[in-house]
C-alpha cells in the first residue's frame, strides 16, 4: 500500500556545531531541537516515480543524511527519482537550496547505501584538497536510465554542473568502481574515513558463484588516489573465546578509545578504532 512505510526512520544525524538534529524517514525529514522538540518537518513522498510507474504513488525512503559543515547544508538523497540528492538549508530544511539530476543512491527501499564526506584528491590545477562525498550504493539492476558506481567520490563543488557528479574522472577511470551483477549483490552496512584513506564495512558473497556463502569486508580507498588503483578490500570475521565464528557485520562505528581499551591494544587514546557488530 502506497504510505504504508511513512514515518519508518532511516537515519539519524546531530549538528556538532549547534546540537540540532536531523531525522530521514520514509517519506519525511524532520528538524529537532536538543530537546527533542520539532522545529521544521517536511513531507519527501510518497510521489509519483517514472521507474514505478505501474503504481500512482511510490513511497521515498532516506537513503542518505549527511552534514557539509564546510558550506553549512544539509544533504538528502531518496530512493525515487532514480535516487536522486538535495541540498537544504540547516537552519530551515523546507529551504530546498538545490537539486541535481545526476543519479547518487540506491533506488529502492531495499537496496543499501553509506554515505560520508572526507578529502578527496588534489584538485588538478590548484593542488588543493577536495573534500568530497564517498557513497557505497548496491547495484539494483531496476532501471535503464541509471549508471551509479559502487563505490564513488562525489564532488561537493556547489556549481550545478559539478555537484555530485564524479569527483574526477576521465575515459576509463576515476573516482569510482563498479560491480554491476545482480547476482552478486554488495551491501554497505558502514562507512568512515581516517588517516589519509576512506573505509567501507560490505558484506557479501566470497565467489560470484552464487551459492558461495556471506562474508564480511573492509574496504579501503586512498583519499589522494584520483583513479581508484589503491582500491584494496580483506575479509573481516569476529572470533568468539569458544572459537565460534561470526562472518556478517550488522554495524560499524569509528571512535576513540578509553585508556584500558588503548593500553589493552598498545594504541594511544587519540588513535581511531573501528568498533562492529557481528
């Protein structure tokens, strides 16, 4: 039933600078304050979609919430439209700065996507660092008019032209990497970035052969590497004291450690340790 999943909170995100927080659900955004008192809402869907267009309506899931604190926006992208992106106001997230036509996330309620903004690669002619937008979508396969990377950094240059289009890319490279078979499907649980490279946690089948089982892996991409060659992904798997194997991670967090946990795994406490829930 078309609005059958309004409401349904997707993610979840708190201004470090002003401790307002926002909320993508399915179908609605809204705006609180520390207190949790709503101060803006506004409705994304259900709207009609050119990629169901069996159905009158079809609901819009928030597939990415992300905070640019260096052009002080809000980033939205949902699941109709062909998972297209927005930029709102912070202060007002009625307030629709700008929207792009370029197709970034996953396009269906289902399919998964990570999102998170770090340095990108120098840019060409000023040498400057780029911070751009990483995003790990899963294939859909639903859709002739898509072309969407599995993994891709994305420009966050405010001109039309270059927002959220590839961050670099040329004939046959760039700032991205695609695996485009249904039959071997990527799902992003976690993303994050930290001393000089970008991370995604996956899990996902071992082989393409599709009866291999799931496993899970960690990601990592060089910030500097403008056509992807430092691309690099191991297996990841959680051992318990009875020696029993946990393979598919469930959630991910980046932080710092306390002095037992840093002196337990001989660190320092400003040094980042990835956290998973198997």
């Amino acid at each position: 039933e078309n609005g059958a999943g309004s409401g349904r909170f997707n993610h979840l995100v708190v201004n470090k600078v002003t401790g307002q927080i926002y909320v993508g659900a399915v179908n609605q955004l809204y705006q609180l304050t520390q207190d949790l008192q709503v101060v803006q809402y506004e409705m994304t869907g259900p709207q009609i979609d050119l990629n169901n267009s069996m159905k009158p309506l079809t609901d819009n899931y928030n597939k990415v919430l992300v905070i640019d604190y260096t052009t002080k926006r809000l980033i939205t992208c949902g699941s109709i439209l062909e998972g297209k992106c927005s930029l709102r106001s912070l202060q007002n997230i009625s307030d629709k700065i700008q929207s792009v036509s370029e197709a970034v996330v996953a396009n269906n309620g289902e399919a998964s996507t990570v999102a998170f903004i770090a340095p990108g690669p120098p840019d060409p002619i000023t040498n400057t660092i780029q911070q751009v937008m990483y995003v790990g979508a899963t294939f859909t396969g639903n859709s002739t008019y898509r072309n969407v990377p599995s993994i891709a950094s994305r420009s966050l240059d405010l001109d039309p032209d270059n927002l959220f289009e590839i961050a670099t890319s040329d004939a046959n490279t760039g700032t991205k990497m695609s695996v485009t078979q249904t039959s071997y499907i990527i799902n992003y649980v976690y993303g994050f970035s930290s001393e000089g490279f970008s991370y995604f946690l996956t899990t996902q089948r071992k082989t393409v052969n599709d009866t291999s089982p799931y496993i899970s892996k960690l990601v990592r991409i060089c910030h500097n590497d403008p056509k992807y060659y430092s691309y690099t992904e191991i297996p990841i798997t959680c051992n318990s004291d009875s020696e029993k194997q946990y393979n598919l991670v469930q959630a991910g967090f980046v932080g710092k450690p306390g002095s037992d946990l840093a002196k337990d795994l001989g660190i320092g406490v400003m040094d980042d340790v990835l956290f998973a829930v198997f």
